[in-house]
C-alpha cells in the first residue's frame, strides 16, 4: 500500500503546514486499516494567521460587486459537477455512508453553490415611499466580516457549502474547521474554491480538533459570525461565548425526529420512509428518524414489516454497491449506540432487531452496527427522549390523532417530523401543530431542499436558519438609507404631523 498523501491547511492563499508541526490521521470507518490522508493538527497560532488572512481580504472582497461574486460561485459548482464522482468517493472513504448518499451529500454542494451565485444578481432589499416630500427611503444588505465556521462530519462537503456560498456571496470571509473525522472533503471544497478563482485569504482552512481551535476561533473579535452543526451542549457553549461580544451566530444542533403513522397510511409507503429515515447515513444525520408514533389499529403490521425489512438490510462498506448502510464514523459512536441499546433494554423497552455490533471478516476492521428496532418505549424512557446519532428507531403507540400530536411534540427539540395520512385534514392540522422547522407528509423526516429554509425549534437552533434567502439573513445585516433631495431640513414624524 502506498504512503497516503499529506494534506495541509489553506491560509491566504497558500497551502501551508501547521505551526504545531503535527499532523494527525484521517482513517476509513469501515476499514481502519486504510489511511485516507494525513492533516494537519493546527494550534491556536494557525488560527490567528487564518483569522489575520481572512481580516486582511475582507477589505477588497466586499468591493467586489455582487454579480462578480457571484460569477465565482457558478465557475465552483460547474467544477464542483465534474468532479463530484471523485469526490463523492473520497467522501466514502472518509465518512462510511453509502456511494450514493456520498454523490447526494456532493450534489447538495452543487445545488447551494448554483443557487448561492443567482444571488449575487438579487440580494434583495427594499424601496418604500417616503412619508415626506422629495425624499427616497431604501434597505440594503451588507456584510458582516470574518465568519467562523465549525462542521459536522455527517455531511463533510454539504453543511460546508451551507455556510460558505451565502457568506461568500453576501461579501464576507471565512475561516473554516472542519470536522475532525472529515476534512479531506472540506478540503477538497476549498481546492476547488481556490482553484476556480476566489481570491487569496477569502476562504481559509485549518484542520484539527475542535477542542484545541474552536475557543480561539470563537473568541476572536475580529470573528464576527459564527455558525455551527453539532451537538445542543457544544452549541450551548458557543453561544456563551459569543454573547459578550455580540456576535451572530447560527446553531443547527440536535433532533429527536418522529415520524406519525396514522390508521389510514399506507403502510408500505410508510415503511419505506422509516428504512430510510432511521437507517439511511446509518442513522448519523440531524433529521434522521429516531421515533414511530403509531396508530393502535396499524401498530402490529407496521412493527412486523418494519423488522422485516431492518433485518435485510445489507451492511458493508460504502463503496460496495451492494451495501445498503455503512459504518459509525469512529469508535465513540458505535459505543454510544450499543450504549442506548442497554440502556433502552434496562428501562424495559423491547428489542425487536438489530442491537448487536457486526463482527467477523472484514467487519471487524469498521465501526459497523446492526439496524436496531425497538417496541413497546414509552415516553418515559431515555431511548424517547435523548439523541442516540445511530441506526436504532424507537416506536410506540398512539391511540387518536390527538395523542399523536402529543407525543410528537414531546421532546426538546423541534428539528423534523412527518405524517403519514390518506386524511387532508389530519394532514394540514399536523402541518400546523407539530412544532418543528421541518415538516413533510407522506415521506421520512430527511430530504430537504435547498431553496427553503433548514434549521430546528427548541433545543435544536437558535431561530436562525441555513439554505434559501433565509441563510442571508445570517451573513449580512439590514441597513435603511434615507436620501432627502429637498434640499430644506424635513424632520419626520414632527413636520408630517
């Protein structure tokens, strides 16, 4: 096997080693064996030169008109769609999840890098009438400066584009982290970025771990936007530390998604949203299905054929084409699965399938787990209650409509739910009760679009949202200009009186 390649962080311009002089390995979940690269271990001072790089372009950048941007970014997603075969598989390899979910995670990228580059000929503001005489009243977007970003590495190049197209289009900066599991797929982004013309010290990147560059990224006030993907409890953190300087910051962080199935559903339709919701990514994704509240009437066939078909699921490698779900990124999440496992058993819920790591062979080179159902949970129980991020669906019953509203919104968080329903009426009244950001009817809790606006209630964000014009409102800030071309001092509100 050859050396694997070394990769290394991109400061104003230049692809330049870490200060720390460490490096550290990118390894494939499903074949710890295989070293996808070696990336930089960046310290604080990496960060500094990053933020320096980022500070220093801004000045020129927000110049740039808009349109010319945005002509950049159509260049990235043209690249972006040659590529995106090549990418997709270095995804796989670093992440685990299935090839095509891999092009589906890249497509994402093109998507919001195609949609993010029309703005650069919108960026809409409005023109009003003036309560006085010969005066014009506009509002107008501008940009904020250096944005922090920190990145999942459940969907490495996706959630990246997320953040950078809109805050690059708007006339911001950005230094990036990405995540510690994933970078070469952000790495790969930023190539690509650089490669087809944004300017040096625009898009900066430093890999490593989040612990060690997260707080000096945060904190420094030249940083002013911080967006972040992951956990509520790191997110809680990170707006603590933004508060005192006032900074904007996006959280998209955890879910306990639900998927209602009514009396009336279509079972098989219903089934093949759950499969997919709960096990698609290996069940690693923010909107993935974590909870079935199921009619009384519908339970037993749904319950059969959901285990049914959990059992068949082909697991493997991702770059398998046979392979239907791939491996937990590392370690500690395959731990924390198998933990909820004992912990849902201890409490009295009962194991349908699934709960055991796949061993033997090449398995146990991978993280790999088994599609995991539970039956008979409760709301009391921690396995309803509490993120897991991995394959294991919990279902429980519902008696009425009502109730499984109840039950719906019974969680801390407010990221994804669906319904399914032949009812219009039961339809629509779901739509407006369940107190999610997401919702969708008669499909899984995953698969959203780009051009509408992503983000959670609750514990899951903090009112901000990615994806859409919505994302804008993120990276730039309103200001209303008042041109007064009377020529004599008009005071409003006191001469209109």
């Amino acid at each position: 096997m050859s050396e694997p390649r070394t990769f290394l962080n991109l400061i104003k311009g230049e692809w330049v080693r870490s200060k720390s002089g460490k490096t550290y390995d990118n390894i494939n979940p499903a074949n710890t064996d295989e070293v996808v690269g070696v990336f930089q271990k960046s310290n604080a001072e990496d960060v500094k030169d990053a933020i320096d790089a980022a500070a220093e372009a801004y000045k020129s950048w927000r110049l740039v008109p808009a349109p010319k941007r945005g002509d950049i970014l159509f260049k990235v997603a043209a690249r972006l769609q040659k590529e995106k075969e090549n990418l997709a598989r270095d995804m796989t390899r670093e992440m685990g999840k299935i090839l095509d979910e891999a092009r589906g995670d890249v497509q994402e990228a093109i998507d919001m890098a195609f949609y993010m580059a029309g703005e650069g000929r919108r960026l809409f503001g409005q023109t009003t009438p003036s309560e006085l005489r010969n005066k014009f009243n506009m509002s107008i977007r501008q940009p904020l400066g250096v944005c922090a970003f920190i990145t999942p590495w459940n969907f490495p190049m996706a959630i990246p584009s997320w953040k950078i197209m809109p805050a690059l289009v708007a006339g911001n900066t950005v230094v990036i982290k990405p995540a510690t599991d994933t970078p070469l797929s952000v790495v790969n982004l930023v190539r690509i970025m650089h490669e087809e013309g944004v300017p040096a010290g625009v898009v900066n990147v430093v890999t490593g771990s989040g612990g060690a560059l997260g707080e000096p990224l945060i904190r420094d006030p030249r940083v002013r936007v911080v967006s972040f993907t992951g956990s509520t409890e790191v997110g809680r953190k990170i707006a603590e530390m933004c508060a005192p300087q006032f900074k904007h910051t996006c959280l998209e962080m955890g879910g306990k998604n639900v998927q209602i199935v009514m009396d009336d559903a279509k079972l098989e339709l219903a089934v093949e949203g759950a499969l997919w919701g709960a096990f698609g990514t290996t069940g690693q994704r923010c909107t993935a299905t974590s909870r079935i509240v199921c009619h009384k009437d519908a339970v037993k066939k749904f319950t059969e054929m959901m285990v049914e078909r959990a059992r068949a699921i082909r697991i493997g490698n991702g770059l398998d084409a046979k392979t239907q779900m791939g491996p937990h990124i590392n370690k500690d999440q395959l731990e924390t699965s198998l933990g909820y496992v004992e912990i849902a058993k201890g409490e009295g819920a009962k194991l349908l399938c699934g709960g055991q790591r796949v061993t033997g062979g090449s398995y146990d080179k991978g993280w790999f787990i088994q599609p995991t159902i539970f039956g008979e949970v409760t709301q009391s129980m921690r396995i309803w209650r509490e993120e897991v991020f991995g394959p294991v669906l919990s279902i429980a019953v519902c008696r009425n409509f009502d109730e499984a509203i109840e039950m719906a919104n019974d969680t801390a968080y407010g990221l994804s739910a669906s319904i399914y329903t032949q009812d219009i009426n039961k339809a629509y009244t779901a739509m407006r009760d369940v107190y999610t950001g997401i919702f969708y009817v008669n499909a899984p809790t995953t698969g959203a679009e780009i051009h509408l606006p992503f983000g959670g209630t609750k514990e899951t964000g903090n009112g901000h949202r990615e994806a859409a014009t919505a994302a804008l409102d993120v990276f730039t800030e309103w200001k209303s200009v008042f041109v007064d071309f009377s020529g004599v001092l008009q005071r409003a509100q006191i001469d209109n009186a």
